[in-house]
C-alpha cells in the first residue's frame, strides 16, 4: 500500500488484503534451530555468577593450593541473589560451579578441594544446591559452568582426568534438578599447582578433553539443556567479553580454528564470532558475556567501577537487540550477596526494561501486508504470541506490512522478530513512518533473527507505520512487530 489517502481507504484495503485460501507453512530456509535452543532464545538475557575461593583471595584465576577454609561466605543468601536476578529481568543464572583453581561448590566426591572440606556451615554447605533451588523457586533457568582446566588436581593433563572431569559433569547435571546451560571456557592448561607439582602443563586443546564424547555425555543426561562454548555445539561465543555483538549478527555460524583448520573449544577465529556467517550451515547463535564490574569475581576495589544502569542499557540493545542473548555477570561478595552497588544498577536496570517494554503501543493497530501466504496474515504480527507469524509467499522476496495505530503515538523503540523455526530468512529491513503525504524511513536493519530491537535518537510520532522487508533469502516470515516508548 504505497500511498494511502485517508484512513477510511486505509481499513478497507485491510479488510480486502485478508486471504483465506489454505496455505502450507513455508519450507524451512537453511540451518534452523533445536527446540533447546529456540527456548534458549526467549530467555534474552540471563545472569552469570563468579563465585570461589577467588572471592577471598582477590584474583581473578586462582592457582589450585587455596586453603579450603578460606571460603567462608557468611551470610550467603541464595534467595536474596536470585531475587535481585529476577527482578532486573534475568531469567536464568548461570553459577561458577569449578573455576580453574578447581574448588567445587558441591561436596563433590571427586576431589578434596571443595565446599566439603571447608569451615563453612561446617562443611556441610552447597552453593549449588542453594542457588539450584532458589531459581526454581524463582521460576528462573539455574545453568553450570564447569572449568575444564584444574589447577589443583594431580591428575590434570593425564588421560585419567578426564574421567574426573566427566564425573563432576555427571554429578552437577543428575544431582541438581533440570539444567539449562551448560558452560565450557576455553581455558587450556598452563601453570598451577597439581596437587603439589608446581609447574606448567600443556595439553593439546583440539584432543584432549574429547568434547564430542562429553558433549554426548550432556545430552543423555540433560537432552533440553544448551552446550556453550567457543564453538557450540549450541551456544556460540560472541568474541569478545564486552557483552556487544556484531551487527549484523547471524544466527548461522560454522567455526573455524585459528589458523585455518578445525575449530575447538580456546581454539577459533574470533573475528567471525561476533558476525557469524550468513549462509552457514549450523544454527549457532551467539551469547554475550559481560561483568558488571571490570573484573569478573567480586573485589572490593571495584566498588565505585560497577556499571551504571545506563551502560546495562546499551549493552541490552547491543546485544539483545542484535538477536543475541545477554550474560551478564554479578558476582556474589565474601559475605555471599550482591554488593549494593550491583543491586541499585540491576534494579534501575530492571525498572526501564519493566516501564520499556510493559506495552506494545502497536498491539491494536489494523494490518495491510501487500503479500499474505494463506492464512498467516500480517494480524499475527499483534498478537503477543511467538509461535504465530506473518508470511509472504514463496516467490516474494520484498514485502511491507503497513499498520494503522488510530491516533497519533510516540515511540522510539521498534522490535521486529522473525519466524526463526523456519530459519534466518530476512537480510534487511526499513521502517517507516507516514507524515500525511509520503512515508518517511526512520530506520534500517540487516539481520533480525530472533529479535532486532532499533532504539531511535528521540520518539517521533505518528498514527500509521510500516514495515519494509527490502531484502529476503526466503520468502519472509515474521512473527512480531512492536512499538515502545522509553520512560
């Protein structure tokens, strides 16, 4: 409907756009997501926790010979984090369950270095059953991240470890109830101290560990839970640790080894990681890890360096916005809570998303699209759902859907999702507002994915809007197109 002459016109040419021919859902375009990782995707943003005998010590990787003792976090109140969590709009947290000083908050039975052997509640603590069941209590995800390097254990870059490594996997996925996440760094050896050796091994990243059988352990044991790592198999690294992806930022993504060859976990090519590959064969979105504070365990001197609220926002947009998810990392104090410096930006933080996005001012709006497939007409943009979408058909390659909002309304903030089960379709979008005469492009994006938020200078106003999509691989499928205004 390129140029509509009154609002009357308008809602009859919507009324006349309905087609109510049966049509086929459109044929999947190239590499599409699991069902893990499509519930992956609605978390947007989750909560990474760093939390050890660094805490105590002051660094940020320990060397393995802490005194166990030394982790005593008293006041540790898993309910109080996970509910500062919930309330800045995490949805899932992700716990340091070993870091690579090896100290496990579990008593686990593969190691002396653990909660089990300290003076904390006598030895009788579990940091991750705490926080396990306070995000179930929270309806949050609760994920784990283990290292895979150990600098305490004797044990570590012999064959022998392996299995070690793989019973504290099997421990922490069977032990504490459904798992959302699970988090492998690329960590790959170097000095610690080996149950007493003190000295330097090297290990050979792409063969060592065996990831593929470990991966194969993960899926037996949590099948809906989502493997990350630099490269996957499900959850890619976005290249950097600055929490922004890149823009565009493809859901597809076939790594590849720093030099050239096969890609393993510490062993890719980190400038494609923030991009991905349009056209690649696996679906392997990127997740955006980020510390609040400029390190990532808690340290006293960081106190007055937490970032504000402000800065959460931007990489919100950077990175949830750009179809990316946020990981956002607040660690716990040597007390065993947030410090109040994180809590009042988590809490600012929550409050904008809250007063942000509590409305789609576009949510009883009339529809015209100038392409409907059958029965997916462009009223499913509206409607709240994910799982219903508009549809051009197969042919068409261009499409607009033009939305009639009945009064004038400012907005700054546009957030389009695709139909994703159906694959990356769309390379480029336009929105448009009219001015009475013409329409106007207020903005243009390339990849959408599932989500591309576009936040405007300042909110401009209008009663009808449209959506342009000016470059398609597959005909397009979207499932939202919504309308905010910042508080």
């Amino acid at each position: 409907m390129p140029h509509p002459i009154s609002r009357r016109a308008f809602l009859a040419t919507a009324t006349a756009s309905v087609v109510h021919a049966a049509a086929a859902p459109p044929a999947p375009y190239g590499a599409i997501p699991s069902q893990r990782q499509l519930r992956w995707h609605e978390l947007e943003s989750t909560a990474f926790l760093h939390f050890s005998v660094n805490t105590f010590t002051g660094k940020e990787w320990g060397y393995g010979d802490e005194d166990p003792n030394i982790f005593d976090p008293v006041a540790f109140d898993a309910d109080a984090i996970v509910s500062a969590l919930a309330d800045a709009g995490m949805r899932g947290a992700i716990l340091t369950a070993k870091h690579h000083d090896g100290f496990c908050l579990w008593p686990t039975r593969t190691t002396d270095h653990s909660v089990r052997n300290s003076s904390w509640l006598a030895g009788k603590g579990d940091v991750v059953r705490s926080l396990a069941d306070a995000c179930r209590r929270q309806n949050l995800g609760f994920g784990v991240y283990l290292s895979p390097w150990d600098r305490n254990n004797a044990r570590y870059g012999r064959p022998e470890y392996i299995d070690i490594y793989r019973a504290q996997l099997t421990e922490l996925l069977t032990d504490y109830g459904p798992i959302f996440e699970v988090w492998h760094d690329g960590a790959n050896g170097g000095d610690g101290f080996y149950g007493g050796a003190r000295e330097k091994r090297t290990i050979d990243k792409r063969t060592y560990y065996d990831w593929p059988k470990t991966w194969d352990l993960i899926r037996k044991l949590q099948p809906n839970a989502v493997i990350f790592s630099d490269v996957g198999p499900d959850i890619r690294w976005v290249g950097n640790e600055r929490g922004i992806a890149g823009d565009p930022c493809w859901a597809t993504y076939d790594p590849v080894g720093a030099d050239g060859g096969s890609a393993s976990p510490g062993d890719v090519r980190e400038k494609d990681s923030p991009i991905g590959q349009r056209h690649a064969s696996h679906w392997l979105p990127a997740e955006c890890d980020v510390s609040i504070r400029p390190g990532w365990f808690w340290h006293a001197s960081e106190n007055v360096e937490v970032k504000p609220a402000a800065q959460l926002i931007r990489l919100y947009y950077n990175s949830v916005g750009r179809g990316s998810n946020l990981l956002l990392n607040v660690p716990p104090n040597r007390e065993g809570l947030l410090s109040p410096e994180d809590l009042a930006s988590l809490k600012a933080f929550g409050q904008y998303r809250r007063a942000t996005f509590v409305r789609n001012l576009a949510a009883g709006a009339k529809a015209v699209a100038s392409n409907v497939r059958g029965a997916f007409g462009p009223q499913n943009l509206l409607d709240g759902r994910s799982d219903t979408y508009w549809a051009a058909e197969d042919a068409i390659r261009e499409a607009d859907v033009a939305f009639d909002l009945d009064r004038e309304t400012s907005f700054n903030v546009i957030r389009v999702c695709e139909a994703i089960r159906f694959g990356q379709r769309i390379d480029a979008i336009a929105v448009d507002r009219w001015t009475g005469s013409a329409w106007e492009q207020l903005a243009a994006a390339t990849s959408i994915g599932p989500r591309r938020l576009i936040r405007l200078a300042s909110p401009v106003t209008a009663s009808r809007v449209r959506l342009r999509v000016t470059q398609a691989s597959a005909s397009p499928a979207v499932s939202e197109f919504a309308l905010f205004v910042e508080p």
